[in-house]
C-alpha cells in the first residue's frame, strides 16, 4: 500500500465581490480577526482583503454573542490572530454558506506521492489534510503520470472518479496492457 497526502501549500482565495472594484477574489492574507464588544456582547469577524484594490471587508464569525458563552481559550485565539484558528475558521463550511462564498483551492494545493515500487497490482491510500476539493481522476493522473483516459482504464476503486471529493479514498492500480 503507498500513502499519497493533499495537503493545502496555502490559505484558499475566497470568490467575494469587492464592494469597490467588483473583483472576484479575496484573500485573508495574514489573517486576522477583529472583535468588538457591545456590554456583554461580542461580535467576531474575519478581516480578508481584495486582491485588486487592497479593500478590507469582515466576514461573520460570531453576532452578538455573550462572552461567557466563547471559551476563554477561544476567544484568547481570535484576540491573538491564531493562525490555525484563522484557517480552521476559513475552511468552515457553515461559515462560507451564512457569509456567501466560495473557496477558490486553484493553486493552494499539493499532492505528495511516493513513485510505485510495489508488485501489481498494488492499493493506494489517499489521505486529505484539508478539505481540498478535487476529482480523484485528475489527481491520480497527477499522481502516477498517466492520462486521464488511461486512469480509466488502470484504475479500480469504489469512488466514482469524475465527481468531486474532499474525503480520503483508496483506489487499486492494475497493470498497463
């Protein structure tokens, strides 16, 4: 069995109309957070920035929610622009619906593969760091240099190979003819 891994080489651009220029493109950049407190209220938002005009614009991570109930360890995080925090907040998807964007993955991933050295047929085990997704046709033609047509041809899995996914998958690799 070889192990393949996906994993993001950087943070996703979000597709979200600037409200100046109408690009298409945000990024969140260094990533941080803004919090503003209203008594005993607390609104958290994620600033990202435009990547034509440089315009920041937040997106709604907590509204008006009361500070006990974040946790102290939380809310230290968004104070602290916790860089595993912003990217876990980014990759949420929950978030993407209530805010209305997309992630635009187009360069923000890698595959890291080991070549094929195991007798044939032999299994691969794919495994998503992040929630990348990718249809397994390309990334296994990626992966063992062959066309998508032959990956049709070599491969046997469970997965419907042209649909899109983000969860780990095996796949079976049989020999050329």
């Amino acid at each position: 069995m070889l192990p393949w891994t996906v994993r993001r080489t950087r943070l996703p651009l979000l597709t979200l109309r600037c409200l100046d220029c109408r690009a298409q493109a945000a990024t969140a950049g260094e990533g941080r957070f803004r919090i503003n407190a209203n008594g005993k209220l607390l609104d958290v938002w994620l600033l990202v920035r435009c990547v034509c005009c440089d315009r920041t614009s937040k997106i709604t991570v907590h509204e008006r929610v009361p500070v006990r109930s974040l946790d102290p360890a939380r809310l230290r995080a968004f104070q602290d622009n916790d860089q595993e925090l912003v990217a876990h907040t980014l990759l949420d998807p929950a978030l993407a619906r209530r805010n209305r964007f997309t992630l635009d993955w187009r360069g923000a991933w890698q595959l890291e593969s080991s070549a094929a050295e195991a007798a044939w047929p032999y299994r691969v085990e794919v495994r998503f760091l992040d929630p990348v997704p990718v249809r397994p046709q390309r990334l296994i033609a990626q992966g063992l240099g062959i066309s998508r047509g032959e990956v049709e041809r070599r491969i046997k899995g469970e997965l419907p190979l042209n649909r899109t996914t983000s969860t780990d998958f095996s796949f079976v690799v049989m020999p050329a003819e």
